[in-house]
C-alpha cells in the first residue's frame, strides 16, 4: 500500500494495550468480615488483565499512521 499523503511504502504494525481492574472494595470488605486481614486480599480477586489489539498502515517515510 501507498501512503495517500506522501505516496510512500506502508507497512502494517499490532499495538496491544494492557489495562487491569481495580480493587474490589466489596470483595475486600467481605473477606475482611470472614476471614479477618488475610480477607484483605480477596478484593484483589477482580484485578484480571484486559488487552485491546489494534492494526494499522504506518507509512515508512511520513510516519503518519491509518486504521486497517
């Protein structure tokens, strides 16, 4: 591909964005009540990663990038 601004070569690139949950005071709290400060560590339960991935044309000369 060609970039429309430039008319340079393209190349397609993968961005991931990793994001993680918060702690969960509920959960924390709970597992405060039941099983004391060790419980403490319960709100850390929902604390799974995310990721988004996303692909786009990056043009080798210009460096403009385009959405596949």
């Amino acid at each position: 591909m060609n970039c429309p601004r430039c008319g340079g070569f393209c190349t397609i690139i993968n961005e991931t964005e990793t994001t993680y949950g918060s702690y969960g005071l509920g959960k924390g709290c709970c597992g405060y009540i039941i099983f004391g400060w060790v419980g403490l560590l319960c709100g850390l339960l929902g604390m799974k990663p995310r990721s988004k991935s996303r692909s786009y044309w990056v043009c080798q000369s210009c460096g403009k990038k385009f959405k596949v």
